[in-house]
C-alpha cells in the first residue's frame, strides 16, 4: 500500500491562541464557520475533545444536493497547541495551534483522499480554513 498524499494549509488569526482553540472546538461555532463556501452549510456538530473521543460534522450544500458527515477520532489532543485525529476512513490530520503577539497561526497537515484531485482538496480545505479565520477576526472584533 503506498503513502497517502501529505496536503497542508494553514492560516494566520489576528487572535489570541485560547479565542482561536475555542472557535475551533465549539459545536455552536463549528456549525458558523464550517463551510467551503456561502453554498454549503454545516447544520449539526458533535465534539467530544478527548484522547479516544469522537467528532461529526454535518456538511451539506444549502440546496440539498449532496452532503456528508465529516467525522473521526482524536488521537492527540494538547491544549492549545495540538489537535491530531484519525477520520472515519481511516486517514489522519493533525492540526498544530501556535499563538504569538495576540495573533495564532493554524497549520493542519491531512492525508489526501484518493477520489478527488489533491490540489481540489488543498482549496477546500483552505477555503474551510480561511473562512474560519474571518469568523474568529470577526467575533473577536466584537470583544
């Protein structure tokens, strides 16, 4: 069996680390920023952030013509630095939070999925990410 494709994105958040983990392990934020694009929508999130707990997230196109549930099982989890988990297919991420001057730098390094072209998934998942970022900058403005 060969190596999975290794993609990573990362993103820079004009917030502190500890506003950037929480966004980030909500189910209520999860469910505001977990979408591609303003097409989709992510209707439920589950979490349980522990060694051995579980996450699924709801992803669906706001037209209802395809949708899937995102989900898997954390492997490592070391607050506010590191969240690493395993998906339901098997493949790993592993999500690394690195804060500094009030500002946090996301970098989560995937194996890719064998259906869709690598460089499709890096934009989705950037997309995700980016979007993610806009939502903190934007809650954070707010505090």
């Amino acid at each position: 069996m060969k190596e999975p494709i290794k993609i990573t994105v990362e993103a820079t958040i004009n917030a502190p680390v500890e506003k950037v983990w929480q966004a980030w392990n909500t189910p209520a934020d999860i469910m505001q920023w977990n979408t591609p694009d303003p097409s989709w929508h992510c209707p439920s999130s589950e979490n349980d952030l522990r060694v051995k707990g579980k996450f699924k997230n709801r992803m669906e196109a706001k037209d209802g013509s395809f949708g899937f549930d995102f989900e898997g099982t954390y492997d490592t989890v070391d607050l506010y630095k590191r969240i690493a988990y395993t998906m339901s297919d098997g493949r790993t991420a592993d999500t690394l939070f690195a804060g500094k001057d009030g500002k946090t730098t996301l970098t989560t390094t995937f194996d890719a999925e064998t259906v869709n072209d690598p460089e499709f998934q890096k934009q989705g998942w950037q997309a995700i990410l980016n979007n993610f970022a806009r939502y903190v900058e934007s809650a954070n403005s707010n505090n």
